[in-house]
C-alpha cells in the first residue's frame, strides 16, 4: 500500500471458519435439554417451521421444571449466511412456582452442522 509517498505492508491475521453446508434433518430430533446450575434436565424437541427450515421451533422447555408449556414454543433463527442463532425472548408458561408468573427463555449462539449442535 502506498500513503503519503511511503510503501508499507503489514501481516493480516485471518480466521477461516470452515463449515458443513446446511442440512436441516440435522436441526430438527429429540434433544436432552441440561442446564447445572439449576439441576433442570429433560427432553426437548426442536422442529424446523415447514416453510422456512432456518426457522427451528423448540418445544418441551417448561416441562424438565415440571411446568405446563401453556405458551411457546421457544423459536430460534439460524442466519443463514454465518450460522449465528438467535432466539428472542419468548414466554413459554404462565403458571410458574408460588405465585411467580411467566416462565420467559431467550438465547443466541451458532449452529454447527458438523456437530449436530443447534
């Protein structure tokens, strides 16, 4: 690069992500849901919307709590250019524990098709 008359080069540092294409049978099953910190473990099933397969619909998440999922599902977004996930906050039951109301989850992250992990 030329500025002002003097050459200059520099060292780019790039990171190439390497993926596996997009394989929406891989984003959709029967999944084990944990979370440690609240000694919550249970099933969840993702489904994929049927017109829109980057659109996942995750449902069960209230019950591992023992909770009705009287609302919900839980929808992420898988962006289809970079994987990121993002899944706005949703209310997924309205009865919670001793008085308490509106079981409300969210989330983001990144799909690997890869590794089956949504």
């Amino acid at each position: 690069m030329v500025a002002g008359g003097k050459f200059t080069r520099s060292n780019a540092g790039l990171t190439v992500r390497v993926v596996c294409p997009f394989d929406p049978a891989l984003a959709v099953g029967s999944y084990n849901a944990v979370s440690a910190g609240r000694a919550v473990n249970g099933n969840v099933t993702l489904e994929a919307d049927e017109d829109d397969p980057y659109t996942i619909k995750v449902n069960g998440l209230a019950a591992p709590d023992g909770l009705d999922e009287d609302q919900g599902p839980l929808v992420m977004h898988i962006n289809p250019l970079n994987f990121e996930v993002t899944a706005p906050k949703a209310v997924l039951a309205t009865e919670v524990w001793l008085g308490y109301t509106d079981l409300v989850y969210q989330g983001f992250g990144e799909f690997n098709s890869c590794t089956r992990r949504p």
